[in-house]
C-alpha cells in the first residue's frame, strides 16, 4: 500500500468519525486520548489541543473512568449510563470496547501472545438524554392519569354500593348519591375528552385551516357559552375589541382556546369579578393579539413557570371539586404552538390574572 492509499484511507476514515453523530473516543495504553471526533467534542465540550492529555485529566468522571477500567482490565466491551452537567447537561450512554495492539501496528490474532502487546480502549457515546426525558414524562402522565381516574372510578364505585342500600331505605340520600355518580361521570368523560385532545395536537392529527372572520361577534359568541355559569356567580362577561379587527386563523382552534381560558377565568374568580376578553391587530409578525383578563384573586408568581404543565394544579383540592381535568392550559398551549403564536400569562395576587396570546394573521395551511 502506497503513502497515496494510506493518506486516502486515514483521510476517509476520518470524514466518517466527524460525520457521525455519535461521539467516539480512542484512548491509549496509558489512558491518555488518542482520537476524538467531532460530535464527541461538542457532547463533552472539549476543545481539540485535548488530544494528548490523560483523560483522568481532561475529565473528572469517576463513573466514566471505572467504566473505561473496567473494559481494560476484562478485555471485554463495559457499558453504562452517566449524567454530566455543567453548561450542557447530558445523559449519555457508553460502551467501551478493548483491544490489545502489538508494537508493530497489527491487531493481533487471536493465537498472538507477543510480550509488549498494549491495551487500548474504544469508547462510543450515545446521546439518550431526549430519550430518557421522553420516557420520564411517559411515566409520569401515565402516574398522573392513573391517579386522575382513580378519584372519580373509586367515589362512582362507593356511591354506587351505597345507592344500592339507600334506595329503600333513605330516597333522599339516594337521590345524593345519584348527583355523586352523574358528576363524577361527566368528569372522566372530560377528562377523556381532554386526553383524546391533547393525543390528536400532539400527533398533528389536528389540521388546522384558516378562514377571515370578525372578532368580536366571535368572541361575544364563546362569552355566551360561559354566560350561564357565570350569571350563577354573578361574574360580567365583556367584550373590548374594535369592529374592524379580523382574525385569519383557525377558528375552532381559537374557540377552544378562548372558551378553556374563560371557562377557568369563571371557575376561579369569585362572585362580583369581571372577566374581560380584549383583542387588536400586531404588525409584526402580522396578526392579531388577544388578552383575557380578570380581577380576581390572581396566582403567586411561583406558580407561573408551571401553569401549562399537564395535570399541573394552583389548588389540587379546589381544582378538582370544581370539576376541571387539569389538562385545560396545556391543551391551549399546544394548540397556540401548532398556530404558530405565542401565550404567556401575568399575576398579581389580590388583583387578577392576564392570559395574552399573539397569534399569526393568513400563514399557510398546518396539517
């Protein structure tokens, strides 16, 4: 082989290790690294004068470094998992595999016993830290959905049992026990609903379709929804917005959004508040912003960062008598995010809560 083929090759070998995605990390005999590609640096933040050095050195993992012992001394391939923090945190999974290298160059056969044969290890990096958030937050919703039916199966199997007996005995209590049932029913088929919702945005099974229509006699209609409830509390249903605001978007999405956040506005605002829905037109990006405001007893700020979060409750308790599912805000978010806006919210204790949405005007079709 010519010094022409073994430039060739060393040059194609190395445009595959930097293609890789996987980070891939050679160390010598004396532990000290020999090679490194490109996606390994960036997992690691390692600059590339850290070739050379011992990696004891260049790194300060002990998991790491019994990880590459343990694939040294047993001639075999070591794997495991580790976390790294830092400015970029990580999980990573590691499988290192030795090899011994005689002086020469040549991996040795299998029948090779030369004195001097070195071992070297080869590492590879996995980067699963999407995969193992992935599967925190599957094992967490399942968690919390298990938990969330579990209430209302359990109050309609206990007043069920109890019916059985009241309804020669106590017509009343029974009559009690029935409105226990039918309220806890209508919760897991909102809570179903709900589930179905969030499973069609986030699969984008949802498609979006934009049409030209008026805002307020849109959001006059969604407050007349919530009317009923609210005339019960004694809460006032407005409307400010200028005739001439329109909204090119799509309007069952939009209507799902308002009404979720009117609805929760109505819920918890106590009796004699406001709820107010605003609208006008934004230049850039061109569309349109909508606020939802009421003046009751607000949120403190600690809750704020985590609103959106499935099952994510202010007061668990409250939440729940009241019938919500818990999914409500976060099926508003990602139905924001499928249209391309942005939601965020502001609130002071004592004084009310602003839900504001920015909302893109006349994009094109998101399926």
């Amino acid at each position: 082989m010519t010094v022409d083929d073994l430039s060739s090759e060393r040059d194609l070998v190395s445009r595959i290790l930097n293609g890789m995605q996987e980070g891939v990390l050679l160390l010598d005999k004396d532990g000290n690294i020999a090679m490194m590609n490109a996606a390994l640096r960036e997992m690691l933040l390692l600059r590339a004068d850290a070739i050379g050095q011992p990696l004891t050195e260049v790194m300060h993992h002990a998991e790491l470094e019994d990880l590459v012992n343990r694939a040294r001394s047993g001639g075999t391939t070591a794997s495991g998992e580790i976390e790294l923090g830092g400015l970029k945190p990580r999980r990573l999974l590691v499988r290192g595999s030795s090899f011994k290298q005689l002086g020469t160059g040549r991996v040795p056969a299998a029948n090779d016993t030369a004195e001097g044969a070195k071992s070297e290890v080869l590492t590879v990096f996995f980067d699963v830290t999407d995969i193992r958030r992935l599967e925190s937050l599957r094992r967490d919703f399942v968690a919390n959905v298990s938990h969330e039916l579990r209430t209302p199966v359990t109050a309609i199997l206990s007043a069920a049992e109890t019916l059985e007996l009241a309804l020669a005995k106590d017509p009343e209590g029974a009559k009690r026990f029935l409105g226990i049932i039918d309220r806890n029913a209508a919760r897991l088929r909102h809570l179903i609903e709900d589930l179905l919702d969030l499973s069609r945005i986030e699969s984008r099974e949802l498609h979006l379709r934009h049409q030209r229509f008026a805002f307020e006699p849109f959001a006059s209609h969604v407050l007349g929804v919530a009317r009923e409830h609210a005339d019960k509390k004694k809460i006032v249903l407005r409307v400010v917005c200028e005739a001439s605001v329109q909204a090119v978007i799509d309007q069952r999405a939009l209507e799902q959004i308002l009404t979720n956040l009117v609805d929760n506005a109505v819920k918890y605002c106590p009796e004699g508040a406001t709820v107010t829905v605003r609208a006008d037109t934004i230049s850039f990006p061109r569309g349109i912003r909508i606020l939802v405001e009421d003046n009751g007893s607000g949120i403190e700020a600690k809750h704020l960062p985590r609103l959106f979060e499935r099952f994510y409750r202010v007061d668990a308790g409250r939440s729940r008598e009241m019938g919500g599912t818990g999914l409500g805000l976060s099926i508003v978010k990602h139905l924001v995010d499928a249209m391309g806006g942005h939601i965020g919210v502001t609130s002071t204790v004592g004084k009310g809560t602003t839900f504001e949405l920015k909302l893109p005007n006349g994009v094109a079709e998101i399926t």
